[in-house]
C-alpha cells in the first residue's frame, strides 16, 4: 500500500509539473502575439520628429545658444527678435551647423584621434553623426589639406567659417545621407 502510496505523489507531482509548463508556453506565444501587435501598430503610425516649428521665433529654438542664433541673424542681416524658424533657409541652417561647432565646440579635437578628452565631440564625430556615415575622417583630412591646415593637432576653432562650410558640403555629398 505504501508503493501505490509513492507511485500517486510522483504521479501528481509530474502532472502538476506539466500543467505549469503548459501555463508558460501559453503565456510565452501569448505575449509575443501581443508584442508582435504592438510594433505592427507603431511601425504603422508616422513619427514626426521636427525641432523647428515654422511658426515660432528662431530665438526660441531649444538647442541653439542666443550666440549662435545672433551670429546667424548678423550674418544673413536678420532681426533677432522677429525671425521666424519659417523664414530659414538651406544656407542659413548650414551656416548655423558653422556657427554651432565653432561657438559651442571651438576647443574640441578636429579628429577623434587627436581627442585627448573623452566627454568632448571631435569634429569627425559631429559630421559623422549629422550625416550618418563613417568617411568623415576623409573627408576633414582632404579639406584641411587643401587650406593647409594639420587636422591632426588643429581645433575646430583653427577652421576658418569656409572650410567647415566646405567641411559640411562634402560629408553631405559623400554621405548616403538623402539628398533633395
């Protein structure tokens, strides 16, 4: 009597086992069903990043210093106060790219192997970020060349306004970045 005893714990026991296991494969498909759901409605909806609001003054964009954005309006003759983010153009933003690196980063390396501050952005690593490529480096050394400046000692800040604008111009030409 005590084996048939035995042979019932071990019995219940296996069919207790199984009926969790079953449980959690249950679960399992369940929660990939409704993950795989979730992204097919988010893939599905369009996401519309824009940091420039046409209708709010450029004066008021989130990222820019006021010595940014007033370098921008002395250079392009526009009234810091009124300018709206709508009235911008191309060569406006570009020049702003200009702005920002010598303004904000003027004290950082030109290239990532001259960094000796890890915290500080390299030039290489603006422009590769801003046009999502890996030829920046190229690129910065063949314009530096050019104007003859040394890109592996030289700072942002060494760069004239054209040759970074120049900078900029290639990266975006070399890039895969999508063109007009």
């Amino acid at each position: 009597m005590n084996f048939f005893k035995e042979k019932k714990l071990w019995g219940i026991t296996l069919l207790v086992t199984l009926g969790l296991i079953c449980v959690m494969i249950v679960g399992i498909f369940f929660s990939q069903g409704r993950t795989e759901a979730s992204l097919e409605q988010q893939e599905s909806e369009p996401i519309e990043v824009t940091l420039r609001k046409e209708d709010e003054l450029y004066k008021d964009h989130p990222y820019l210093s006021a010595e940014v954005i007033k370098k921008v309006c002395e250079k392009f003759d526009l009234d810091y106060e009124t300018v709206t983010n709508a009235e911008l153009t191309e060569e406006m933003i570009d020049y702003e790219m200009v702005a920002y690196s010598l303004i904000t980063n003027g004290e950082h390396a030109v290239l990532t192997s001259a960094k000796k501050d890890d915290t500080k952005i390299s030039l290489e690593e603006e422009i590769g970020d801003i046009y999502a490529f890996h030829g920046a480096k190229e690129v910065i050394e063949e314009v530096c060349e050019a104007a003859g400046i040394d890109a592996s000692t030289a700072k942002i800040k060494d760069l004239s306004e054209e040759t970074l604008l120049l900078i900029h111009e290639r990266a975006y030409q070399t890039s895969d970045h999508p063109k007009n």
